[in-house]
C-alpha cells in the first residue's frame, strides 16, 4: 500500500527531475519511487558469510605465522572479506 507524502524541493531540483520524468516518459512520482528504492537497496547489508568461511582459520596457526595469537582479529577479518568479495 503506497502512502502519500509531501517533500520540499529546490525549484531546479523538481525542474531536473521533472525533466528525467519526461526523458523516462514516466510520472514524478514513480521517478521518485524508484530513485528512493535504488537509494534503500544500496543501504542494505551485504549477506552474512556462508558459514565455511570461519572454517577458514582452522589450522591458521600452523601457518608459520608467529604474530597469530596477537592478531587474529587481523587474520580472521582478512579470511571474510576475501570469502565476502565473492
């Protein structure tokens, strides 16, 4: 269910937008509503890591690594973003 709401735009604002409107050949408003839903989709959290991304870190101190026990919140950060840019 759409709700109607009333916003404050600076003239050459609502006049660049009317005119994207029109270069779309669709409503204001629905020009509105898209550009609100892309801006709240961007916004979303990225999903959580599968859960074998932490499997990851097993075995990580026979690395031969000798600074493991100081950062492995370094470590452990490194191996999701890695599993998380996939």
């Amino acid at each position: 269910m759409k709700t109607r709401t009333m916003i404050y735009l600076e003239k050459r604002e609502l006049h660049a937008l009317r005119e994207e409107a029109r270069s779309q050949r669709i409503s204001l408003a629905e020009l509105l509503r898209r550009v609100v839903k892309q801006y709240l989709d961007r916004r979303q959290l990225p999903p959580a890591p599968d859960a074998s991304a932490y499997l990851k870190i097993v075995a990580l101190g026979a690395s031969g690594q000798k600074e493991i026990a100081e950062r492995h919140d370094h470590y452990l950060g490194d191996a999701l973003r890695r599993e998380h840019a996939r």
